[in-house]
C-alpha cells in the first residue's frame, strides 16, 4: 500500500507566475483536500474533490484551482502568484463513505514566491 | 477564524513526564480528530474521537471529548524526546475537516 506523494518538494517562483502542484492518492482512496500552511500556523483548507468535481472549498480566490483524474491522483493550480502565497501546500487523500473523513497526508510541497 | 483553537501554543517539558494539550471549537461536530506534525513535514492522524464518545485511548495517548463545553484534550503520558512535534486538534462537519493553529510540544531528554 504506498502513502500520499507530492511534487515537487520545494520550489521558487516570482510574483504574477503561475505554479501547478501535483499528488498521488493513497491506493483505495477516492478522496483528496489541498490545505495551505503558513509558517507557525495550522493547515487552511483550500478545496476538496471527490469523484473528479469539486467537493467542498475553503476562503480561497478562484486563482486557487484544482483538478482531480480518474486514477485519484490531483493537481493543484495557483495563477497569478503573491509574496502571502508562499507556504507549504499540502495534499491528503482519504475515502468518503467509510465513516469518518481520516485523512492521509503527504509530505507537503514548499512554495516561496518572490 | 479557525474552528479549532489549541492551547497551550507551546509546551515544553522533561522526558517521562505528561503532556497535556487542549482544544476549543465553536460549532457542532461529528467528530474530532488529533494529528502531529513533525518540523514542516505532513500531518499524521493520532486518534479520532466521536461526538457520541467522552474518552478514547491508544497506546500512550488518551483523549477527552466534552461536547457541552465544545472542548477536547490531548493527554501523551510517559513522554519521549521523539514526542517532540506541533500538535493539531481538526474538527469535521460534513466532508472537511477545519484544523486548529496547533500547539508546539518540546520533550526535554
């Protein structure tokens, strides 16, 4: 059974580019969240999909867009980048309708914005 | 604002002693959910609590749900220096779950 994985790991971009996230599922999930971290702060929620749709989004601006494939596996979206979007994303799978909504992390990926 | 608040922020203490952390939130909730957070690495759930449960445990770790005051504790007993990590209360309605700004525990060997 393998984890949550994440790419890239770390990364640099300057203002106004445009950066794109990327996450596997763990096997037999069919459910992903994106959460944003700040440094010394608790993980926000971005959005959630289940099935390929959106599922649930937390107070980000539409820059913040997602997509999920048929394999589970996700991308993150993040256009016109701002100096306050710098933070660790991280992606979490889990399984809707198996009772609670336990997520599985991954490592997260570290974003600087310049 | 966050559904979850922790407290302490920070928490430092000496190996085999216990740690107490404790977690407010502002709404109903199906459950409550603990996970750790080594240093800026992903969260790795601890122990989930329902709303119907009032105590829990797993191995060194006892958790307190009190629905009436919207408050949970987390209690790690005989703590090691590999202890050391942020710990986040994350409460869920419906499909998402809205974690808390977590509190930072040091274990002092």
């Amino acid at each position: 059974e393998t984890g949550v994985t994440q790419s890239p790991t770390h990364l640099i971009k300057t203002r106004g580019q445009q950066v794109t996230l990327r996450c596997s599922s763990q096997s037999g999930h069919n459910t992903v969240s994106w959460y944003q971290q700040a440094l010394g702060q608790g993980p926000q929620f971005i959005f959630q999909y289940y099935r390929e749709e959106e599922n649930g989004r937390g107070n980000f601006p539409p820059r913040f867009s997602g997509l999920q494939f048929p394999n589970y596996s996700s991308e993150l979206n993040v256009n016109a980048l701002e100096l306050d979007d710098s933070a660790l994303y991280l992606c979490a799978s889990s399984s809707l309708g198996a009772g609670a909504n336990v997520l599985t992390f991954g490592a997260g990926s570290r974003l600087t914005v310049l | 604002s966050q559904q979850g608040e922790e407290d302490p922020q920070a928490l430092s203490i000496q190996e085999g002693e216990n740690a107490t952390m404790n977690c407010s939130y502002k709404t109903s909730i199906n459950n409550l959910q603990w996970y750790r957070q080594n240093s800026g690495r992903g969260l790795v759930h601890l122990i989930l609590i329902r709303s119907n449960e009032r105590e829990k445990h797993s191995g060194r770790l006892r958790v307190t749900l009190d629905t009436s005051k919207k408050s949970s504790s987390l209690l790690i007993t005989a703590s090691r220096a590999a202890d050391t990590a942020s710990y986040f209360c994350a409460t869920e309605r419906g499909s998402r779950l809205t974690f808390g700004e977590g509190t930072q525990l040091t274990v002092n060997p």
